[in-house]
C-alpha cells in the first residue's frame, strides 16, 4: 500500500473564489505550483472561499490545466506541470 504524501497546510486564510473563469484558471495553478505535495479536490477547494456551487467547476478546470501541460493527474491528485 502506497503512502501519500501529506498536502501542504494551507498558508494563509482562503482566498476568494473569483467569478471570472481566466483568474478562476490562474489561481487554481497558484494553488498547485505553491503546494509541496499533490492536491486532491478537497485539498485544492480548502483554499478557497465561495458561495453556490463553485467547487464543481474545479475538476474541469483541472483538466484544462492537464490539457495545456501546466498540471500533472495521477489518480486523483494534482500536481504543478
């Protein structure tokens, strides 16, 4: 059985969650590239605050992010490209 690393605690509150879809893109890749560890779904939301169902876009956002070479899935986790 494989250990998975711990994901980086959250550094500061969470941000807000924008409602512009380009800077929705670019802090879900902050949040990658400043975690030392993979994210998971839940990792990635808990550094974020929003209401309504915002969280439901954050798996296709991260596929865009595979999609363009600029994050790595393995299984379902994250990780900076």
């Amino acid at each position: 059985m494989a250990v998975r690393p711990t994901p980086a605690p959250i550094a500061s509150k969470p941000l807000p969650w924008s409602k512009d879809v380009v800077a929705q893109v670019r802090a879900v890749a902050a949040a990658l590239c400043a975690s030392l560890a993979p994210l998971g779904l839940d990792d990635l939301a808990a550094r974020f605050t929003a209401r309504g169902p915002w969280k439901k876009r954050l798996p296709r956002l991260l596929d865009m992010l595979v999609a363009l070479g600029h994050a790595h899935k393995q299984d379902d986790r994250c990780t900076n490209g």
